[in-house]
C-alpha cells in the first residue's frame, strides 16, 4: 500500500493513503473528539466533531470520511475549531433530555467526557426539553430517546455487523427517531436476535441493559422473617 | 424511426394541423388547471362538438403561457393572424371565444380579456427551453415533433461522436440550472472519462423551494424536451439508463412523463436501439415522497437506490460513483431542457444569448407583490428592475419595492439599490444571494425582512434530514432566536450568539442543505440590519407585520 506524506499540526507525518485522515490524526496521538465514529463500523460523518482545518481549502473537512493525500496541511486545534465543536456539544445537550445525574451512563457516557474535555460548563442555547417515550418492551434492553444523539452507531452495527437492520431511523430533522422492526415496540421485533451489539456501541445512555438503571434495585425485606421463622419455629417458607 | 421517417412524422402533424382554420390552444398546466382550466376546455370542445365544426376547429390542451396569474389561458391561432391570449377565461367566456373567433359574431364581453402582443411581459422574453411551452400539447409526441423535436437526438447520434457532444455542450457555456451553477460540459466530460462498467443519466425534478416551480412546469408542458436532453445526455457519457427523479408532490408532471416515455419508447426514440442506432437509452420515472433534502444530489441518489434520502459527504462525486457506485450524471431537468437546442441550434447561437460568464436564458418563477405572477424566462444579465417593473409590472397599488428574494432558502435578498445589476450566477453572489433553482419573490415595504428569515429558517428546520448535527439541532435554534427577535422578546446578546450559530452551521453542517440555512440570514442582516435591531431595541416592528409581545 503506498503511502503519503501530510502534515499535520506543523508535523510532517506520513500515512497509508487508503487510510481516513482521522486516523492519521489518531495515529500521531492527537487527541480530536468524535461521537458519530467507531471503529469496526462504516464512517458517517455526521457529529461534525471532527472537522478540521485544511490549508488552501475555505471548508473545513470533517476528518472521519475525509482520506489522506499527498500534501495536506491539516490544522486539528484552532480557536474557531474548538468554538465549533464546544457549540456542536451544546448544541446536542440542548436537543434533548441529557441530564447525567439520572442516566445510567453518568461517568461512562461519551458526550459526557466529551463536552468536559471541551470545558462546556453551561449551554447557551434553549433547553429544547422535547416530551420523549422509552421503549421497554424489549426482554432485555431498554431504548430511551431522551438519551440519544442519532450517531447512527446502533442503526450501523444492527446493519453491517449483526446482519439484522432491525434498527433504523424514521422521521427527519429535529423529529428524527431511532426505530426498531419497522417502528414497532422492540419487545415485538421478530429481526431483533437479541444480542446486544446496538448497546454495547451506544455511547450514551439510550440504549442499556436491563436493571442497570438507578430505580431498578428491589430489596426483600421480607427475608429476615424466612429465615428467623425458620429457625425459631423450624417453619421453611420456600416459595 | 430514423430522420426521414422523423421528418414525415412533422409534415404529417403540420398538414393536420393546418387544415384547421382555428385552433383554440387551452393551458393544462397546474396552475391553470386549479384557477378552472379543465371546464374552459370542455366547453371548447362542446361549443365546437355543437356546432359539427370537429373538422375545422381544434381545440388543444397545451403547456403553460406564462402569466399564470391570470389564468385560465387560451390562445386563438388563426391561419394568416396574429395569435390572440384572452386571460381570466371562465366557460361562459369560452362560448363567447368560439362566437367570436369561429362563429364570427360580436363578443363584446371579450373585451379587455385579450392580453396586448406587444405586453412587455412577453416582449421582453427569450424563450428557449420553453420554446414550445404553450403551443403543443404534451401528451403528444407528434406534436413536438413537428416543431423539429428528436432531430437534435438524430443529429447527435448521426453527425457527432460522444465527445463532440461534450464539447459542444461546453461551447456554449451553459451552466447547471439546479441553482450551483457548475459548468455542465465539465461535469459532462467527467462522466464520460470516469470509468466504470455502467454508467448512469439522472434528471432532477426535485424541486422544493418555496414558491418555485420552473421545473413543475418544464416537465408538465414539454416533457419530451427533457427526454431528448436526457438521451442526448446518455449518449454522450455512455449511459444506457436515465432516471427522473419528480417530485411526490407533481404527480401531472409524472403522469406526462410516463406517457411522454412510453410514446417516445413506441417509436423507436428510447429504448434499444434509439433511432436505429447502436445506441440504447431507457428512462424511469422515481417519485420522491416528499422531501426537500432529495434535490440535494447525494441524498437523490440514495432515495433512487431505496435507501433513506440522506446525503453523504462528497468526494466521491457522483461523476466518479453514483448510483450503486456506477459514474452518473446529474442535471436539473431545466439544463437537460436546454440541450436540445444547444445541439440542434448550435453552441455559438447558444452562447450569443447571456453574459461573459453566465450563457444563455434563465426561468423564474415570479411570485410575491408584483402585478404580473408567473413563469418567465428571461436572458441571463437582464436587470432585475426589467424584471419586476417591465415583465412583472411593478408592484400593486404603487407601494415601494422592498427586496427580491432569489434562490429559496438557500439564496437571500437584493434590496432596492441593486435593481439595476445585470442578474447571473456571479452577480447574486457578490450580493450575498444564488441565482438557485430560478425561485424570484418580490416584496414590497409591508414586508418584514426577520420575519421573511423566520419564514425560510422554519422551513430549514422542518426540511433538514437529521443526519449532521449543526443542521439538525442549529436549525431549531436559530428559528427561536429569530422568532425571540420577531416577538421583540430578544437581546443584543441574542442577536450576537444568532450571527455566531450561522456561521457555525454554515461552515459545519454535511450537505448545502445546512451550509445554505443560513443564507436568508445572512443578507437579511447585511442590508436591513436597522430592522432587527428595531425589534430588539424598540420593540417595534417598521414593515407593521410583527405581533410583539408584551415586554416581559
């Protein structure tokens, strides 16, 4: 595979041409923020996170579906840059219900450590607060809209990886939705194999497994009374 | 069909054609068709039915005129007169077109209907792709072919090689119609040298701007023009498929089409071996399902390949992989419109219509306050006073003009003080607006410019695809912070974090879509920033449209 030569960041560095430019940042140790991207699953350039600065181009390039060429000279941290991407963040916290504190994801969620690595300490924009369902049909995973940022991970890795596209996208612009079997409650998905990957990739708290959550611990009280009946009146209650 | 069986075909359809010595020409297009244009030409027919004059007397549903406003239309083509356009005609009026233009008694009621030839509106025309819009009728192909429709087909495949085509295409510097205006030779050429085992035509009839419908009306009144353009096009890249994507929202526009494919498939113009040559050409109608975002190309191309219409980043260009990764070329139906006569007239007569740089006509669809409403091409480089007081004759009541708006929501305003700027691709832009898809708004002083921002940014918001976040969720804000601004409900701050957001979304988001959203606020802001600041600081609206709110 033939190579190229770039720079980046006043760095001379050199990549496999077939390779994308936001791994060629990556692979320098730079650190760039993503949400929409993972590795193993097809690029979409949505998050627009990782747009980056090339010289001699009055756009800016989102790295991830952008591939290395000879010569380039990318800028990965500017001023404007990272005004833009701590916007993008604000933006996203506002579009929906992002509060950390009830998610199951707070202290694990990528747009959490995101928007701290950018130092988004308050939003500017209108907290849209949009009334969204949770989808709890499912045996097994819950899908919790208020959550979701539409990265498409899940959509990509139901699509490409498991092979059962039980997962899609319905609606447009601000009433986009992340759906399952046809926009029907995901306990009915006759696709849906049940195995998880969409969970596993979702970097916030829409998509988790069951009895994870904050409110799902059930205590039996009852219990000591099993036991002291049972020792002291030899009484074994065993249903 | 080779050309003489082509040329037999025109004389036959001239001959029939002439032996009526009348022929009542009634415009089926949508906008007339809703204003009551179907009973007008049923009782055409009826009055000629009634009097037994089927051999004398034609009646003929046919494309657009033009004035749409004023519709329904008829016109009176007379052996050895001049052609006569009565406006406003209701059936009763039809019956008095028949007594006096066949029965040769005295309407007096006609009076004032018939529209002045010399009407600046039409005068200051040039006519190229609609030509022959408002003289044939669409649903048949004898009679486009007997005003010389197919030759330039023929005279492709005949007397020129694939890549005289495309050059000849570049001659006469023509520029993609669809709004960008890209150099439709080039791109042309790019497809024909890109390789790959299939290659692909693909018109796009997606029209969504607010107000326009230039393409709407090409489709609905000569649609064969497109199919020649579109073949012509397959010839010269070496596509053996086309695909027109309409609209959902046209379903007149597919019908023709259809019919007009099918027609053209009969007689050995598409299909295989097109005009007995080795060259095959088949077009299919897509339908869109109503989405704004699928005249953007990429996305166009998923909803044709069954998939959600989303766009992807580009590169790859569609030239290199299209549709299911094949080299395909995409065109506004307007510019396949064009093609036609480029070949059979000449890129040199071409090119002799228009500016330096911008080359040839250009349709508008007029709307807004001006007197005359309607559908109008016009040479590139005609000022934009000749267009709104000559052609649209000026405003109503006399009221001031204001501002045009150009390109829909992805364009912006021309304030008064440029009225007089030759209107092409470079000049809007230096304006801070798109010359677009040939959307044209007039407005005048009772128009209130945040809240025509408001308007398009509404309809930004509603039409973003949801893929790319600064569109998706910027869109939504900016609409608040304009509607904050036109309920006299916001700050300085706000309108300082709104120009902050625009430039964001402009510079970020995925496809045109998003990096245009902000266009109308942009210009808005650059001449008639006095208004926003109006509504903020003294909670006043100037052009008397905005409701403020009570102070908080």
């Amino acid at each position: 595979m033939s190579v190229v030569t770039l720079t980046i960041n006043d760095k001379l560095v050199s990549a496999q041409a077939d390779k994308s430019l936001l791994r060629a940042i990556k692979d320098q140790g730079i650190e760039i923020p993503t949400l929409c991207h993972l590795e193993g699953l097809s690029e979409r350039g949505g998050c627009r996170l990782c747009m980056v600065e090339m010289q001699g181009s009055p756009r800016l390039l989102a790295s991830c579906v952008t591939p290395v060429q000879e010569g380039m000279v990318i800028t990965t941290h500017s001023e404007r840059l990272t005004n833009y991407r701590r916007m993008i963040v604000e933006l996203l916290l506002a579009e929906r219900n992002h509060i950390c504190c009830g998610c199951v994801m707070n202290g694990n969620c990528e747009l959490q450590s995101v928007a701290a690595k950018l130092g988004v300490d308050h939003v500017r924009y209108d907290y849209l607060c949009p009334d969204l369902p949770m989808d709890a049909s499912h045996e097994r995973y819950v899908l919790d809209h208020n959550r979701c940022i539409l990265c498409s991970r899940c959509n990509r890795v139901c699509d490409e990886v498991e092979g059962a596209h039980t997962l899609d996208t319905a609606g447009r612009g601000i009433d986009s939705r992340v759906i399952t079997g046809m926009n029907q409650p995901w306990g009915t998905s006759r696709s849906c194999t049940g195995c998880g990957k969409c969970v596993q990739v979702c970097p916030t708290g829409a998509l988790f497994k069951k009895g994870a959550t904050a409110s799902e611990m059930v205590k039996q009280h009852d219990f000591l009374l099993w036991i002291l009946d049972g020792r002291d009146k030899k009484i074994w209650r065993w249903s | 069909m080779n050309r003489t069986e082509l040329y037999a075909l025109a004389q036959s359809e001239l001959d029939r054609q002439q032996k009526f010595r009348c022929r009542l020409l009634c415009c089926a297009s949508t906008p007339c068709i809703s204003s009551g244009g179907l009973a007008v030409q049923e009782a055409l027919k009826k009055a000629i039915e009634t009097d037994g004059l089927q051999a004398e007397v034609e009646a003929v549903a046919t494309g657009c005129m033009g004035p749409c406003s004023r519709g329904p239309l008829v016109t009176v083509k007379m052996e050895g007169k001049e052609d006569v356009i009565y406006e406003n005609v209701t059936p009763e009026i039809a019956e008095k077109i028949v007594d006096k233009h066949v029965r040769k008694l005295s309407a007096p009621e006609l009076e004032g209907r018939a529209l002045p030839s010399d009407w600046p509106f039409f005068v200051k025309q040039k006519k190229i792709v609609l030509a022959d819009s408002g003289t044939i009728d669409p649903e048949k192909l004898d009679s486009y072919i007997a005003r010389g429709g197919y030759t330039a087909l023929i005279h492709a495949l005949r007397e020129m090689s694939p890549e005289e085509v495309c050059e000849e295409i570049v001659r006469s510097g023509i520029r993609g119609r669809g709004g960008a205006g890209y150099p439709t030779g080039l791109k042309w050429h790019m497809v024909r040298k890109a390789p790959g085992e299939r290659k692909f035509v693909v018109a796009n009839g997606d029209e969504g701007d607010p107000g326009a419908y230039m393409d709407r009306t090409l489709m609905e009144s000569d649609p064969h023009r497109v199919l020649e353009g579109m073949a012509i096009a397959g010839y010269a890249v070496g596509a053996d498929q086309g695909y027109i994507y309409v609209r959902g929202e046209y379903p007149l526009a597919a019908k023709r089409l259809e019919r007009a494919i099918k027609a053209a498939e009969r007689k050995g113009m598409l299909g295989m071996r097109v005009m007995e040559s080795n060259f095959n050409f088949r077009i299919d109608i897509r339908m869109g399902a109503g989405a704004f975002v699928c005249g953007e190309e990429t996305a166009l191309m998923a909803s044709i390949m069954g998939r959600r219409g989303q766009p992807v980043p580009r590169p790859p260009y569609p030239a290199n992989k299209g549709l299911w990764g094949f080299p395909t070329l995409i065109n506004n139906v307007e510019t396949f419109g064009n093609i036609a006569a480029i070949i059979g007239q000449g890129a040199d007569w071409y090119a002799s219509h228009g500016t330096e740089k911008s080359k040839g006509a250009k349709i508008f669809a007029l709307a807004g306050k001006v007197v005359n409403t309607g559908l109008i091409e016009v040479p590139i480089g005609i000022t934009l006073r000749e267009i709104v007081y000559d052609i649209g004759g000026g405003i109503p009541g006399g009221r001031p003009f204001k501002a045009a708006q150009t390109g829909g929501p992805s364009g912006g305003c021309i304030p008064a003080e440029y009225l007089d700027t030759p209107i092409d691709y470079e000049t809007l832009q230096k304006l801070g607006s798109i010359m677009g898809s040939g959307g044209l708004i007039v407005m005048d002083d009772q128009s209130c410019m945040p809240d025509v921002a408001k308007f398009f940014m509404e309809f930004c918001m509603d039409e973003s695809c949801g893929k790319c976040s600064p569109c998706r969720a910027g869109t939504v804000q900016m609409h608040r912070m304009l509607d904050k601004i036109t309920k006299g409900l916001a700050t300085m701050d706000d309108l300082a974090r709104l120009e902050e957001l625009c430039l964001m979304v402009k510079e970020t988001s995925l496809c045109g879509l998003g990096q245009t959203a902000p266009n109308p606020i942009y210009s808005t802001l650059r001449y008639f920033r006095d208004e926003y600041e109006a509504h903020i600081k003294e909670h006043h609206c100037p052009a008397g449209v905005c409701q403020m709110a009570a102070k908080p």
